[in-house]
C-alpha cells in the first residue's frame, strides 16, 4: 500500500498570533486570563473576540457558532495556530459542520486533548492533518516547567523528537513503528459508529482519560476492540488516568483486555489531565520501544516556513 504523506502545518514561532476557540464547553474566565498570561510570557499573541465567551448551558455557544468560530480560525490569514481553551462536551456536534476542505488547503497546529480528542481524530480522518495533544489555555496558568518547556521545543522545525516518560511501565514488550494517533478514551470510544468510527490498524494508539472507574474503562476498551478499533493495531501507549483508580490496576485492564495482541504497551506517558501534560505530535511516524521506554518521532510534525 502506498504511503499517504501527512498534511504538515507550519511552526509555530515566538511572535505568531494564534486563534483562541471554544469548540465544546465554556470556561472559567479567571483561568483563562491566566492561561493568556503564560501564552504571551512564552512568545505567542493570542486573537480573539468577545464571540468567545458565549455560553449555552453545557456548551460554549450553538453547534453553528463553534463550528463557525473552528473554520474562522483556519480561514484566517492573520494568525498561524489555533489553540483550544477547553474540552468538556460539545466538539463531537460540530464534526458535520467543520470545513475539512478548506483545512486542507491551509493547515495550521492545532493544540488541545480531552474532548477536542473527537475533532484530532475527525482531522486525521478527513484530512490526514497533524495536531497536537497537548495544554489547552484554561489549563496553563497552572503548568508545570516540563509543560511550557516541551511547547516551546516542540514546534520548532525538527526531527528526532524523542518522549521518554521517567515513570515507564512496559505492560508487554517489543518495538513497532507508525503514525501516533488517540487522545480521550471515553471521546474516541463516543465515536463508534459515526463517520468518523475509529480504526487504528497500522498505528501506534495513544490513551488518557479522567474521572471514569476502572469497570468503565475495560467496558470502553472491551467496546473498542469488539468494533474492530484494535484490529491491526501496531503499539499502545497509556498517559495518565486521574481519577480513574490505581495506575497500576488500569494497566491489568488494558493487560487482560488486549492480552491475545502481541504488540508493545507502554504506560507512564505525562500526557492527559494532569501536570505535567507534555505535548504530543498526532498523525506523524514515530518508533515506540516500550523495552527502552521510549517514543522516537521519525519526521519533523511541522514543515519549513
């Protein structure tokens, strides 16, 4: 089969404007003035409106205006990211209703995780575009060094970019290769079913999530792989689960549940709802050694500018 090159967005750079969205649920003011104050202080200008602070109910606004808020951002010329402010509940509705063509045609880094996982996965689905798993603003006022160091070094132009979590937990040994892809287990497990149903053969499948006992995580991963989500998989990779029960007690599910797939399962990755959240390509090559306890990119997730 012949490779499909991922869509590359450009770096980027101290000095960008980069567009503030809320495509799921509204969000506390204060931490967002405090998420802006950490942006600017690492060399990024944010741009937004007062359209930003809508709020209806659970949901940053009507479906149409989120979505028309997402494609704005891509659309315009002005700025060269688009960072999410929260999750919560909401960016599966405006999956019908986002651009993809137009995205395309002018991609730019993309930066969220928990619900947004839902419009990552769509993005990957539909247009083969790189984004990133990573703080949103509502989170940053509260980051950890580790955090703003690995935004910092991510996006610029580079390859070799290696993730080695200090608290490795090699659930099954071995090495694979292929384009890391995941997010939020319970929003890709919302998934199934829909246009955008998940499937990860070939792939290298990143998990996190909050809040979910540990019976509703084995149903969410038994869920998945009945689907057929699993089939072909080519390696795991588990962030944190806060909330969720002991660590180790959700590496025996994913150990009994995945126990007839001989692939590497490495956990430990400082990626999800907690501190520290490092930033995480989507949709680029990358080698997972889980004997090593490591994820190697092979190809820079950003292009030249």
């Amino acid at each position: 089969m012949k490779k499909i090159d991922p869509l590359v967005p450009p770096p980027l750079l101290p000095g960008d404007r980069v567009s503030i969205i809320a495509p799921a649920s509204p969000f506390d003011r204060d931490k967002f003035q405090s998420g802006l104050s950490v942006m600017e202080k690492i060399g990024f200008r944010p741009v937004f409106n007062d359209d930003l602070f809508q709020s209806d109910g659970y949901l940053a606004g009507s479906d149409q205006h989120r979505a028309d808020m997402f494609n704005a951002a891509f659309a315009d010329d002005e700025t060269s990211g688009v960072w999410c402010v929260r999750g919560g509940y909401g960016a599966l509705r405006i999956l019908p209703l986002i651009d993809y063509e137009k995205i395309k045609s002018r991609p730019k880094v993309l930066i969220g995780c928990s619900d947004i996982s839902a419009i990552m996965h769509a993005l990957h689905v539909n247009c083969n575009m790189i984004t990133f798993h990573g703080p949103m603003i509502g989170s940053l006022g509260h980051a950890s060094v580790s955090t703003l160091d690995a935004l910092t070094e991510m996006f610029q132009w580079r390859d070799g970019y290696a993730v080695e979590p200090e608290t490795a937990v090699a659930i099954r040994s071995g090495s694979a290769v292929g384009p890391v892809v995941g997010g939020n287990l319970t929003t890709l497990c919302h998934l199934l079913g829909t246009p955008w149903h998940p499937r990860f053969s070939g792939r290298l499948l990143f998990l996190e999530d909050r809040g979910e006992a540990p019976y509703r995580i084995d149903r969410m991963l038994c869920q998945m792989k009945m689907a057929g989500c699993f089939d072909g998989l080519a390696g795991l990779m588990l962030g944190s689960f806060d909330e969720c029960g002991p660590y180790d007690r959700i590496c025996g599910i994913v150990a009994d549940v995945l126990s007839d797939m001989d692939i590497p399962v490495l956990a430990g990755f400082a990626a999800g709802h907690s501190e520290p959240n490092i930033i995480l390509p989507l949709g680029i090559g990358a080698r997972l050694d889980a004997h090593a306890g490591t994820l190697t990119y092979l190809e820079s997730c950003v292009s030249q500018r």
